[in-house]
C-alpha cells in the first residue's frame, strides 16, 4: 500500500518535515544568540580605519577587543557588568568616541580620575613623573595639540573619566583635543592583532 492509499502514514511523513523545519531554525536561532551574547560579553573583531596609533597598529589590521575585562556594557542600557579590572597605562583600549557615539575609537591608555597629565618637550608625564613604560612610552614624541595638551597645562582627569592619546601623536585625534573618555564609554582591550597574516601578534606588550 502506498502513502496515497494510507492517510496515516502521510501524516507521519509530514510530520517528520515539520519537525526537522523546527529543529533546524532552533538550532539557528541557538547559534545566534549564542553569537550575540560572545560579540556583546567576551570578545569583538575591529578593523583599525585610521592612522592614528601607526607604528603599532596599521590603517586595516584587523583586532580582537576583550570586552569581559574591564566588564561588558550592557546594550540598549548604561549599565556595565563587574569585570576582572580597571585599563592599566599603556594597554589599548577601544571606546565609543565621545564626538560621535555611532564610532569607537582606539587610543592607548593614559592615566584615570585623580591622575594629573601633562605633555612637555615632548615627553609624557603623569603626576610630574616622566612615563616610559611600557616602551611604547618611550618611542613617541608627544606633540602639544589641542586645549589639553598645551605645554605648561597639566590636567587633571576627571571623577569616572579617562585621559587617552593615539601612538602617532602627530596625527591623532585624541585626548588632547577632545577632552576625556567617560568611563561607561569605555569597550574593551585590544589583545591581538589577527590579519593580515604576517601581523599577527600580540598587542599586550607593545
């Protein structure tokens, strides 16, 4: 007897159909919560789309940002979960730009709330001591640009703030110009440097 002569066994081949139709856009739906949940709580890529931090980072690297160090911003709310600690001077971290909240930003860490920064001959000092480490410090000329890096003017980072500065201080458009980077704003840690492939390497010691 075929399936046309036994209205039971159709119903079973149909529901069969049905049932591999809904695992399979459960499974989906899964993988993609799933791959929400990693971009909003773990980790990001980012495409580097200016010159601003060269030499470490190029115009088109590719990153990976951690975002469950410093703890992960919550979407759609400001709030931010607890995370495995505050940015450290000199670690790269990436932000919502406070010009313009649609972009992030990356910069290199600079001083936190309470800190005083100030940039003369060319050099970088927190609280009147001359920063070095790590050696990135010691690479960059730092230019006094903009109404917070005048030379002679230290500032002094606000409650819930951070002070940042781009490696290419001849053209980086930074804390100098804009001022400071609330801390909510803050996203995550640069760790890696993924593409191209002959630049892979690690970001925490540069």
């Amino acid at each position: 007897m075929d399936k046309k002569e036994n209205p039971a066994l159709a119903r079973k081949s149909g529901t069969g159909k049905k049932s591999w139709f809904r695992e399979t856009v459960e499974i989906v739906i899964v993988a993609l919560l799933l791959a929400f949940a990693i971009k909003i709580f773990v980790f990001e890529f980012y495409r580097i789309p200016s010159g601003s931090m060269i030499p470490t980072l190029l115009v088109g690297d590719r990153i990976i940002v951690v975002k469950f160090i410093y703890g992960p911003r919550m979407p759609f709310v400001n709030v931010r979960l607890p995370g495995l600690g505050q940015p450290k001077r000199g670690e790269i971290v990436v932000f919502i730009s406070p010009e313009d909240h649609k972009k992030a930003f990356i910069k290199r860490f600079i001083a936190s709330e309470g800190e005083t920064v100030e940039i003369s001959n060319g050099k970088l000092l927190v609280d009147g001591k001359v920063v070095d480490e790590p050696p990135a410090f010691r690479k960059v000329y730092y230019y006094n640009r903009g109404d917070f890096g005048l030379e002679g003017k230290p500032i002094k980072v606000p409650k819930d703030s951070y002070f940042v500065l781009g490696d290419n201080s001849a053209s980086s458009k930074d804390s100098r110009y804009w001022g400071f980077v609330p801390k909510n704003y803050l996203i995550g840690k640069a760790v890696l440097i993924i593409f191209p492939f002959d630049r892979i390497q690690l970001l925490s010691d540069k």
